[in-house]
C-alpha cells in the first residue's frame, strides 16, 4: 500500500466515522464498555496477585535446632542455611529471646503468670527462614531439615499450598474471562459496524465490479475501526482510572478490607493505557474486518 493509497484509505475511513456518527457513537461506546470490563477483572487479577505475594512474603518456617548444642555453634549454622537454593533470609533466634516473645505475646492474657518462673534455657534455639518462592516451600524445608545441627522443622505447608491454589485459579479464571470477553467485544464491535457498513453495500458492489480488489475495499473500514477503537481506548483508559480511583477510596475507607494491599494506578497506567490501545485497535480492526467480509462476496 503505497502513501497515496494510505492517505485515501485514512481520509475516507475519518469521513465514514463522521456520516454515520450515531454508529461511529455507539461503536465507540462498545468498545468503552468492553474495555472496562476486561481492565476490571484484569486490575482486580493484580490486585488479588499483588496481595497475595505480600501474604506469601510474610511466610516464614521454623527451623530447631539439636538440644544441648552451645549458642555461639547453632549460629554457625547460619551461613550454610543461607546457602540453600530458594532462602531469601535466615534470623537466629537464641532460647531466651524466644521465651521473652512467648511472654510478650500472653503478656495480657490469664496465662501470663505461667510463663514468669520458667528457666531461661527452656527453649531451644531456632532459626526463622523466609524463601523467595512458596511453591518450592516443601522442598526448602526439606533441605533445611537435612542440615547437621537441625532438629526438626516447623512449616504451615497446608497454608503455603492453599496461597499456591487460590493464585494460580485467580490468574487462570481472570485469563479465560478476559479472552472470552475479547472474542465477545469483536463480534459486538463486528455486528455494530456492520450496521453502518449495510449502508455502503451498493458502493462497495460498484467499486468490486469496477475492479477494486479486496484489499482496497478493506483498508478504509479497517483505518476507521482503528481510528473508533482508539477513541475508545483513550475514553475507557480515563474511566477506568476514575472507577479505580472510587474502589481504592472505598477500601481505605472500609476497615474491613484493609488486608487487601491495593496497587496504586500511577504504577500500572502506563501498562493500562498501553494495553487499552493495543486492545482497542485490535477489536477496531478485527471487528471492521469481520464486518465487511460479507458485503465483498459480489
């Protein structure tokens, strides 16, 4: 396509969206609300995501170590734990420093008084062992398990698995929603700009018995899907980031949900609007396409 052809095909693609502005309007409202929709379920994907990771951060293990064994030689084994495939950090724990956290922790309970006579030697020495990657949690506890000096390990594994579950269904359910809501949003966008595209069924006959090939024909309504999905990429790029901006207000403002660590927009509005325009572009084009496939059989 040369640049003649293209600056004809771009003319006449801006000319048809402003003769049948009430379709062009309503095209451009579809691709709004498809937009919304999938940037919704995607953003709450993220959300979900991001807050499970701060969850999984904060998981830790228990490591013990052997009974009888000097303070200054259980923190020996420090290095070595560190060194083990998938540990983010290790922090030793000496006996009396636990028993002084059990204390703090039934400091206003009824309890409390069981826990001011017991010998300071009571508990043994333990490490706290956070890793990079949960899924490989009970393999990581495993290896710390095989160290000399360790005793017994001490891990929510059932926990780390339910974390595992509940983030892979969400990234798969958001990820089926989100394609089934595109293959939805070009068959609408297709239907509404075939609605307008019916209009021009009896010029589009003439340019093909004239000799136009297919191609010729396609390219205005597909500069004109673009130019519609665009528009709407911009639209819905704004409104999604006005809706955002309600929902966030409202958890902070709701004690309840304060668990949810919320993402800020700034940080992902680049990707939004990136997405929103590819996104838009691709249902413009496809739907255009989808759209006039039927007015070229001539």
């Amino acid at each position: 396509m040369n640049q003649y052809n293209m600056g004809y095909h771009l003319k006449e693609g801006f000319h048809s969206i402003f003769t049948h502005g009430l379709m062009s309007f309503a095209a451009v409202c579809m691709i709004v609300a498809c937009l919304i929709i999938m940037g919704s379920f995607s953003l709450v994907a993220v959300n979900l995501d991001n807050t499970l990771g701060d969850l999984e951060a904060e998981n830790e293990f228990t490591a013990y170590v052997e009974e009888g064994m000097a303070e200054a030689d259980a923190q020996a084994l420090q290095t070595e734990l560190e060194q083990i495939p998938n540990v983010s950090s290790v922090t030793f724990v000496n006996g009396e420093q636990a028993l002084e956290d059990y204390r703090q922790r039934y400091v206003d309970s009824e309890n409390a008084a069981l826990f001011e006579d017991l010998p300071e030697d009571l508990l043994q020495h333990r490490f706290r062992i956070h890793v990079v990657d949960i899924e490989s949690l009970s393999q990581t506890v495993a290896a710390v398990a095989e160290v000399d000096g360790i005793s017994e390990t001490q891990a929510a594994l059932d926990i780390a698995q339910g974390f595992i579950t509940i983030r892979n269904m969400a990234g798969a359910v958001a990820w089926i929603l989100i394609l089934l809501l595109l293959i939805i949003s070009l068959f609408i966008i297709a239907n509404t700009i075939k609605l307008a595209t019916f209009h021009r069924r009896e010029e589009i006959a003439i340019m093909k018995m004239c000799g136009a090939t297919n191609w010729f024909v396609r390219w205005p309504f597909i500069f004109e899907g673009m130019i519609l999905g665009f528009v709407g990429a911009i639209v819905a790029f704004f409104l999604q980031w006005g809706i955002y901006s309600l929902m966030v207000t409202a958890i902070s403002e709701y004690g309840g949900l304060q668990l949810i660590a919320v993402v800020p927009f700034q940080t992902l509005a680049l990707r939004v609007a990136a997405i929103f325009a590819a996104a838009g572009l691709l249902i413009g084009a496809g739907g255009s396409l989808l759209a006039i496939r039927k007015f070229l059989q001539v």
